[in-house]
C-alpha cells in the first residue's frame, strides 16, 4: 500500500502564490514500458488467492498509475512458470493467480483478457510477457498439478539443483513453446509478445552436461555444444517471429536479454554475459531481424565496468535498424543517487538509435523512492507520448477521422465524439485528442506533446470544464493504427478549456475539519484522495462566489491538509468545494466574531 504523505496548502485569504518549474519539452514519440511481474508475486497480485475483486481493484489502481505517469506500455507477466495468467488449453492456472496451481479463479475471469481491455483503454499498449524455458523456479515450493508440462511431458524437463526447466535443445519443446505462444496471440487482442532473460538457467544453476545426449541425437552438424546450446535459442525466436507475423503482422515480438553480450564488449566491460553463460545471442537475432525490439537490462549506474552509458550506445550501434529500449532498474533506486534514473531517461533521448525504456518494476512506482515517481510526472514524462512506430512492419496508414463533434452534456461536462467507420475493429486503434490556442498551422503543432489531452481506444471522450483564464480553445483529433503511425487532424473546433473526466474513482473524496480551537484565527482542514487526479479545491462565501482556489492541478493518492485564516472575512458562512473526477465534496463553515461554528 502507498503510504500517504502529508502535504500541506496554507492558503491567504485574497492572496494567491503559485510555483512553477518550466522544464525542456519532452519527446512525442518514445517507448516507455513497466514490467508488471506475477512470480512470486511481486507487482500484482499481491498474494496468491487474493479474491477476484480486490485482484482486479488492484490492477485497475497499478494501471491508473502508470495512465497517470503518462506511460503508454505494459509488460504483463502471463507465463512465468509454464503456468497461465488466461484461460490456457496448454497449461494450468498459475499458482500466483489463485493459490492452487490449475485451479480457475472463482468467480470466474480471465486475468489476460480483463488486463488487455483495462489497459486499452488507458491508451496504453499491452505486450504479454512469458518465460519461454523456466517449469518450476523452486521444487518443493507449492503442489504442481496434474496437467501441468513437467507431469505430462517428463521427458522435456531438465532439473538442476531446485530448478526445473525445458529440454531448449528438443525440437518438440520449440513447437510447444511456440503453440502456447500463438494460443495467446491467436485468442487476445495483444499488442505485443515479450520473453524476458531467463534462456539456460543462471548460475548457480548453470547447464553442464545435462543435455549432452539431446546434442548428440539432435546435433544438426554443429560440433560445440555451446554453439548449438544458442542455435536453439534462436531457432526458437525465429520461429516465433514468422508464427506471429503469419497470424498478425501488427503484433510486435520482443526480447529483454541480460544487459552485457559478451564479456570485454563494448571496450572496458567486464561481468556475467548472457552469450557465454546462458547462451542468449541477442546480437544474431538483431542481424537475422526475428525481433522487433530488444529490451536490454541495462541494471547499472553510469561508470564503471558496466556502465549503463556505454552499454547502451553499444546496444544502439548493434539494432540494424531495429528499436532498442533500455530496461532501467527502479528497484535499484533507492541505492543510487536521487538523480542517477532520469539522467538515464535523457541519456536515452540523446541516442539516435534507442526509442525509449522499461522500468523494472511497476509496483515500486508507488514508494516515490528519492521522489523518481514525482520527478516523472513533473519533468521527464511531463507530457503524454506515443509509442514509436516501426518502418519494417506491415501496416495501413490511417485515415483522418469524420464528424468530429462538442456536445455540452451538461454546464460543466462536454462530450466530443467521432466517426471510426473506416478503423478495422481489430487494428487496435488508439485515438489522440489535442487541444491548440488557436486554429493557425495545426498539422505544424501536432509535433508538441504539450498539446496532447488524451490518448484512448475510445471514439469518445467525456471532459469537465475548468475555470482558465484562456476563455477559448480548439479541438482536434487524430487516429493511431497498431504500429502506431498517426493520421492527419480530424475538424477543429472551438470550445471552452477541459480537463479529462475519469470515472474510474468510485470512493467519495472527504473534507475533514482537524482542530475545532474556537479561539484561533486558523482553521485546519484535511482532504482525502482514494487515487490520484486532477483535482480542485476552492473557498466560497454564502453567495458561491470565489475567494480563493487552495488547489487546481494533480493531486497524488494520499492525505492533505490546509489552513485557513478568517483575518479580513466578515461573520457569514463559507464553502470548502472540492471537485475531482465525478467527485464533489463540501464543507460549509461559519464564523462569528472569534467563534467558530461548524
């Protein structure tokens, strides 16, 4: 759970300070993903057999966090353990999920499928994240069942120490991995499929010769078993690459390999490699062009003999053309300098050949370590972005929308709606709404991120009136189709200034008198915020009319307090007003002389 941090708004009756820090504009096209991790628990759910309901309530939250913090992917974990997140004809229900491996949860859902329409319609992409060899990561830790791989197919397993895992060097073990793989792209509306690091196992589980009569009956000519332990790695990522692209050519395929390829490279790198030790050769797959990115997990500080800087130009200099995003260690965070992840994130911008970053992981978002979670939302994903697109993939450009239209639904609610007649239903198409000062070279102002108000999956949008001392503004919207390349602008129109209505808060937002110290010339309030949201506060005498805003901007979950003083107010009653989403809260006070009345 967030722990709620007190802040506090003191607010002068008739005087009004506001603080702003201008930072550099950050980029509209950039990949920035989260790892959603279900092993062990670590990002969501948060304990096995958690019921259906808080299991959903809590994906919705991590969810409405990563929309808030203008992320526009989620790595979600379906697959860590030979076991599934969805309904799988291939393998059972993950222990993870409902605290009995194989056993559905009940009420029935499917995790996968609620995730990907959640995520959707966030604006936000959803790739589906397996470990492709890994069976059982500790034996003995949970009852594995009956249909699970490792008791029907006993022959493909490989166990050292307490590791179980798949037999990479058998033909049928490929065909498997690559059928459970297409069993989710064929049935989910998945934008992507990810395969994370773990190929042969790490030490100190390292294969020695366990394998050796699968290399000599499946050999195919190749004399170094080391070799042939990678050539089976890639035969596998080839052929899900082509599966994919046979079935469809718009859903993207990538790997998150250990961060250094081989010892000494680039110059000056020394450690643990993935060529060497597990036999992960990312380098071929770029040259072979069976990935559409490669994620490294660049876990290191800048300097050193892995320096992430270093790394990561290498990484770049190897793609062929293919995307590089950078895995950054948040859960390393609060050992490094406070500074140490964003200017990682502007290290990447500086790149020509790296289109953004993962964080690893999603829930850790919520501690705010050394205040990265702030300096996200404020500085370095300030603006909303889109993911880049890719110029080798099969796609139709798409069409500017029709019949764009405001309709004032209510005197502080207005819904802007489009035709999407010409968007095929499965294309997963998103939709940018923007907003400009005026109506001068719109198609020019597309480029700034600042103008963009919502990404969605929806031909709609519901928007709430602000006070703003812009009285009007122009409208727009544009489509996105699967590999994200964007239309021309749709009609503009001129309308009042808006901020997005969420109606995912369903929790009444509260106002809560602290002290009731007759006697003082300030009063103490607090405000609760169940998620966080755009929100205002306001002061309002007997008549409604202004006499100060306490807040109008974001407002992160949490617990907040603010005084007052009645210096220069006259006796009457006066109106604490909070908006937020669908919420209102009111506090009506009096004062009297020196006697305050609630």
């Amino acid at each position: 759970m967030l722990l709620s941090k007190i802040q506090t708004f003191t607010v002068f009756v008739f005087m009004m300070f506001g603080f702003y820090q201008v930072f550099a504009q950050t980029p509209k096209r950039e990949f920035r993903g989260a790892w959603v991790a279900t092993v062990v628990n670590l990002d969501w759910p948060s304990k096995p057999g958690l019921p259906v309901a808080e299991q959903k309530k809590e994906l919705v939250r991590l969810l409405d966090e990563l929309k808030r913090l203008n992320f526009n992917a989620v790595i979600f974990q379906v697959r860590p353990e030979c076991d599934a997140f969805y309904k799988s004809s291939f393998e059972p229900w993950s222990y993870w999920l409902t605290g009995k491996q194989g056993e559905a949860p009940k009420p029935f859902y499917d995790p996968l499928k609620f995730a990907v329409e959640q995520t959707h319609q966030r604006g936000m992409e959803l790739h589906a994240w397996l470990n492709p060899y890994r069976v059982v990561r500790k034996v003995g830790l949970y009852r594995i069942s009956d249909n699970h791989i490792s008791k029907k197919r006993p022959e493909w397993i490989i166990k050292i120490r307490d590791l179980k895992f798949l037999n990479p060097g058998l033909p049928e073990v490929r065909n498997y991995v690559a059928k459970v793989v297409m069993d989710i792209v064929s049935r989910y509306n998945v934008d992507g499929i990810h395969l994370d690091d773990y190929f042969y196992p790490y030490p100190p589980g390292s294969i020695t010769t366990e394998d050796y009569q699968t290399f000599k009956k499946y050999s195919r000519g190749i004399k170094d078993i080391k070799n042939w332990r990678r050539k089976n790695v890639n035969l596998l990522i080839s052929e899900i690459y082509k599966k994919i692209k046979g079935e469809k050519p718009h859903v993207k395929f990538g790997v998150s390999p250990f961060g250094i390829w081989k010892n000494g490279i680039p110059k000056g790198t020394s450690g643990f490699d993935a060529y060497s030790r597990i036999y992960a050769d990312a380098v071929a797959w770029l040259n072979n062009k069976t990935v559409d990115y490669i994620a490294p997990q660049l876990y290191w500080q800048f300097g050193g003999k892995q320096d992430f800087g270093k790394l990561l130009s290498w990484w770049g200099a190897e793609s062929n053309g293919r995307h590089i995003y950078a895995g950054l260690a948040l859960y390393k965070a609060a050992k490094w300098k406070a500074s140490e992840l964003g200017e990682q994130i502007k290290f990447i911008r500086q790149q020509q050949n790296s289109q953004g970053s993962i964080l690893f992981r999603a829930k850790l978002l919520f501690s705010n370590i050394k205040n990265f979670t702030d300096s996200l939302k404020t500085k370095y994903y300030r603006y909303k972005a889109i993911c880049p697109s890719m110029n080798w993939a099969q796609s139709s450009f798409p069409l500017p929308l029709l019949g764009f239209s405001i309709n004032n639904y209510s005197s502080f609610l207005s819904v802007f709606s489009w035709n999407n007649s010409l968007v095929t239903v499965n294309d997963n198409v998103k939709y940018i709404t923007y907003q400009f000062n005026n109506k001068i070279n719109l198609s020019t102002k597309m480029i700034y991120p600042s103008n963009m108000v919502e990404v969605s999956n929806k031909n709609y949008g519901i928007y709430k009136k602000i006070d703003s001392k812009v009285l009007k503004s122009f409208y727009a919207v544009s489509t996105l189709n699967s590999n994200n390349e964007e239309s021309s602008l749709s009609n503009a129109i001129e309308s009042e200034p808006i901020v997005i209505y969420d109606s995912t808060v369903q929790k009444q937002i509260k106002i809560k008198m602290l002290q009731k110290d007759r006697l003082s010339d300030w009063k103490e309030f607090s405000i609760s915020i169940p998620r966080s949201t755009y929100t205002i506060v306001k002061l309002l005498n007997g008549y409604g009319e202004l006499i100060a805003t306490v807040n109008r901007g974001e407002m992160r979950e949490g617990k907040y307090r603010f005084s007052v003083s009645k210096n220069n107010l006259p006796t009457g009653i006066y109106i604490f007003e909070l908006f937020s989403d669908k919420n209102h809260a009111v506090k009506k006070i009096f004062w009297l002389n020196s006697i305050y009345q609630n």
